[in-house]
C-alpha cells in the first residue's frame, strides 16, 4: 500500500498526514488555551516560557534515539504508533490538571510521544517520495496544519458557544487523539531498510554539510520560541471575553496561512532548491518577529499572524526535506533524529531566555531577541550553503 498514489501522494504519506491531521486537531485544541490556562492557575511568563520550552526539549533525546534504532532494527512503524499512543494518554491525564504545576507536568510528558515518532515517521515519508521530497513533507506539514485549523477553531466553538471549561476541552480533545491511531494500522514499511553490520551510534556517522545544516538550524530554534508569547503578545491587547476569543482567532489565521503555503513551498524547493527557499524562510520570520517588537494593533497583529503563519510553511517542511536529502540512505532516521534532537533541546533555553526577556524587561524585548537570532541564523545559513551538495533542483531522481 506504501507505493500507491493519490493524486501524486504516496499512500503512506496520506495515511500519516491523516494520523497528523487528527493529532493537530487534538493538539491545536489544547495549545492556543494552555498558555492562559496557566496564567489563570497562577503561572507567571517564566513559567509559561518553561512550560514552552520542556514541551519542545522532552522529546529531544527519543528523536536521537527512536532515529537511531529505527535505522538499526529496520523498523519504522512500531515507534510511530508508540508515540501516537503515548501523547494520547499523557492528553487524558492532563484533561484531569487542576494546578499549574500539574499542568506543566502532563503537557510537557505529553511530548515523549512526539520524540517516539517523529524522525521514524519523516524516514518512512522519505522513503516513500525520495523523488519529490519537497512535496511530501509539504503535503504532511499541510495536513498537519489543516489539523491545526480545525482544533483551535473547535477549542473557540466549544469556549464561546458552548461554555465549556478548559478542562473538558482538553478531555474531548484526547478523545480525538486516539482515533488518530486508525490509519496507522495501513502504513506500511518500506521494502528493504533493514540493514546489517549497523554502526554504532555516534556524530561521527553523519556527513559533514548534515552537521552545518544542523547547526545553523540550531541558531534559528533560539530565534524560534514558543508560541505561547505569541498568543500572549494578542492577549495583553484585549479585555475581558475579547483576550480569549481573538488570540484564538489569530491563532487559526496562523494555522490557515500555515496550511495553505506549505505545499506550495515545498513544491518551489523541488524546483528551485531548498537552499534559496529556507534562506527567504529565515529572514522573513526576522522580519516578522521585529514587527511582533513593535507594532501591536489588531490589524498589525492580523498580518502579523499571517506573516508568522507563512515563515513556518516556508521553513519546517523544507527543513526536514534538506535533512532527509544531506542524510546517507541508510541513516534517514538518525540523522532526522539528530536533527529534531538538536532543534529541541534548544527549545528549553531558547523559551526560557524570552520568558526572562518578557518578565524582567517587556514583551517587545522577546521579540527583538527572536529577529535578532533569525537573522543570524539566515547569515550562517548563507555563509555555509556552499556545502550544502545536496541542495539542488530534483528531476525525476
């Protein structure tokens, strides 16, 4: 079934960006209220940034090692319905949270899951289109995102219309989690990966360009906060019902921009190269986290959104796609670990910087921080893109 085709989109791809969609439908239910949720407990910004940080960091060192033995064993789907499985349960306990601290430890074990399955998951999409890899991940980010979409437009449907409390949003959410273990049952492995005489693991094993690319996306993910200073920059514009109701809706504007840029990103970076799509990705998120600093008007924070929205869908496919190709064949999983590995455990630094920033200075300073970093990243990338072979027009490879 792996090597079937929907229009262009290997059946694997499918399934998992369906498993995806409803994964974001659950999550995306639960990320736009959680940041006020916290506050409302008592948390302050530095916890809020913790918070941010853990959910990113926890899952960094599973990356390294699920990408590792997926390669080793020749296994890719038992460590994706393991983390699907896992971000399920830890949903139904914080669906139960009734302090902060609770909240911070379900939503931050929430994420093992995510370390279980994601470089396992990118291998076996990979290894399904390795000849339009541009356009599979943009097809799963957009399916992901499209999940995004509909969650945090359900989470604003449930709060306004039908008055229910964070907490039973969060149980209806983990509801929907497990049904994303449904189309994981027709994935199916693709021929071959099992490998022998495999190598120890060890930086080592990876090609030289892999480990700059790694770098310079490791500069990028301290400009990349959590979102939740985002949501948080829109709340302190409002008042009452209004500072729940429109940070949510910015939010899915966000998502729907996301969704809609992602395919079509990644698509130009099979034409044109990941290398000048991902350097435009860096400078514009630059750009748009300066503007978050200095503007904060409900129409400012409308493109704004939507700038934020576009700057992701330009990055994260195209990210994992020039990890997938600067990887050897026989490495796809350890070196996507690697990298998500790399990218989230500066997750925790980077979030606790802009919650300091945000707490002993003002907002604006977290903001200046990001474009600050994103521009550095966007020199680096550019100072070391002649290594980057790999990065090249695909032609029917």
């Amino acid at each position: 079934m792996g090597n079937n085709r929907f229009f262009g989109i290997s059946a694997n791809v499918v399934l998992l960006g369906i498993a995806s969609l409803l994964t974001d439908v659950s999550s995306e239910m639960i990320n736009p209220i959680l940041p006020m949720m916290i506050a409302s407990l008592g948390g302050t910004g530095i916890i809020i940034g913790l918070a941010g940080g853990l959910r990113e960091s926890i899952p960094s060192i599973l990356n390294a090692i699920s990408g590792y033995w997926s390669d080793k064993i020749g296994k890719r789907k038992m460590f994706v319905v393991a983390g699907y499985a896992s971000s399920s349960l830890f949903k139904l306990l914080l669906s139960l949270s009734k302090s902060w601290w609770q909240i911070l430890a379900f939503a931050s074990l929430e994420r093992i899951g995510k370390g279980i399955r994601n470089a396992p998951r990118d291998a076996i999409i990979s290894e399904s289109m390795p000849e339009n890899l541009g356009k599979a991940f943009g097809f799963h980010r957009a399916m992901d995102t499209a999940g995004a979409i509909l969650g945090s437009t359900a989470v604003l449907l449930l709060f306004w219309l039908l008055g229910l409390s964070f907490n039973q949003i969060i149980l209806i959410a983990a509801i929907i989690a497990f049904l994303s273990l449904i189309p994981l049952y027709f994935v199916r492995e693709i021929k071959g990966s099992i490998k022998k005489d495999f190598p120890k693991w060890s930086l080592k094993v990876l090609p030289k360009p892999l480990k700059l690319f790694i770098i310079v996306a490791a500069i990028f993910a301290f400009a990349n906060f959590s979102y939740m200073f985002f949501i948080l920059k829109a709340q302190e514009q409002f008042e009452s019902k209004a500072a729940v109701i429109l940070p949510i809706l910015l939010y899915i504007m966000f998502n729907i921009f996301y969704t809609s840029f992602s395919i079509p990103f990644g698509v130009l970076s099979d034409r044109v190269g990941r290398k000048n799509v991902i350097l435009i990705g860096y400078i514009l998120f630059a750009f748009t986290s300066l503007g978050f600093a200095i503007f904060g008007s409900l129409a400012s924070l409308i493109v704004l959104f939507a700038l934020y929205g576009v700057s992701y869908a330009v990055i994260d496919g195209n990210q994992r796609a020039l990890v997938s190709e600067l990887s050897p064949k026989e490495l796809k999983a350890t070196g996507l670990g690697v990298f998500h590995a790399t990218i989230g455990l500066i997750a925790l630094p980077a979030s606790l910087i802009a919650g300091f920033l945000w707490e002993l200075f003002f907002p604006a300073a977290t903001f200046v921080y990001g474009s600050v970093m994103g521009f550095a990243a966007a020199a680096l990338f550019f100072a070391f893109g002649h290594y980057f072979r790999a990065d090249k027009k695909i032609s029917g490879v």
